[in-house]
C-alpha cells in the first residue's frame, strides 16, 4: 500500500510539474516592461454598506484579499506579454501612453490610454495585452483586489488574433 500511495503522489507531482513548465512555454513573456510593487495590504471580507466597503465598480470580495498598489513602466516598444489577473485592476496612465488589446476581440482594436486617463480591467480570466507603441516611456499605476495569496498576474499564450 505504501508503494502505490508513493508511486500516485510522485505520479502527480510529475503530472503538475509538467502541466507548470508547458504554461510557461506557451506563454508571452513580457519585453520592456518592468512592474514593481509599491504596497501590499491583506483585508478581511468586506461588508457592503460598511464604510470602508470597496467601490461600487469592484467585484464584493468573498473571504481574504490582498491589495495591490503597481507601478508599471514601459520603455518604448515594450509589452506586457498576454495575460490575466484573478481580480479587478483600476489603472491610471501617469505619464505617455498605452494600448490595450483584448484575447477575445477578432478584430485586434486597440485602446488607447493617455497620461491623465483611467481604465479598468476586469480580471477574473480576461486575457489582454498593454503595449508602449510610442517612443517615450509610459508609465500607470495599478490598483488590484485579488484573493488572499493568489498570483498576481497570470501570464497566457499569444490568443492569436492579434498580429504584432
């Protein structure tokens, strides 16, 4: 019995390994772009109509979650690569400009985001990619509400229905 119970737990920790760097392989690793972390706060479940409830524009968190506050540049031309985050993001473009594109959108429009502006992504699996296009720096800060110890960011492979 100790040797199947050996075997099935090595088993699977072969099997999650390799699930982990196939992700990895396929992913779309970011290039002139750099995210530091500037704070990170843990908050207990928020009750609505509670005066430190979160924003109306937010998912109601279930449980623990943690907050971030990003800093994020691009050089010129540089990317995030495809990816994903597990919760909201309230972005504010603190200085040039960034491009947006949607994994879903067939047609690869960008969006774009000048300093002063404001955006939100909503998390929860939507896959997208922010590119710096111009030929300064840009700069955002990013605020997210993630559940408790989960990742950050989640890189993706390329959606394919972009062609840069």
């Amino acid at each position: 019995m100790r040797q199947k119970l050996t075997w099935l737990l090595l088993s699977s920790a072969l099997i999650v390994v390799t699930a982990l760097q196939a992700g990895k392989l396929r992913a779309t690793p970011a290039q002139g772009f750099a995210a530091t972390t500037l704070a990170v706060g843990r908050f207990a479940e928020m009750e609505e109509g509670h005066k430190s409830s979160i924003p109306p524009v937010w998912q109601k968190p279930k449980g623990w979650s943690d907050l971030y506050v990003q800093s994020n540049v691009w050089q010129a031309g540089g990317s995030t690569g495809w990816h994903t985050h597990p919760g909201e993001s309230l972005i504010i473009v603190t200085e040039g400009m960034v491009t947006g594109y949607e994994g879903d959108d067939p047609d690869c429009r960008p969006h774009l985001y000048t300093a002063g502006m404001g955006f939100v992504d909503p998390g929860g699996g939507h896959v997208h990619i922010l590119r710096n296009e111009a030929q300064i720096v840009a700069k955002t800060i990013a605020v997210q509400l993630i559940p408790a110890a989960a990742a950050r960011r989640i890189d993706v492979a390329d959606p394919g229905n972009c062609h840069f």
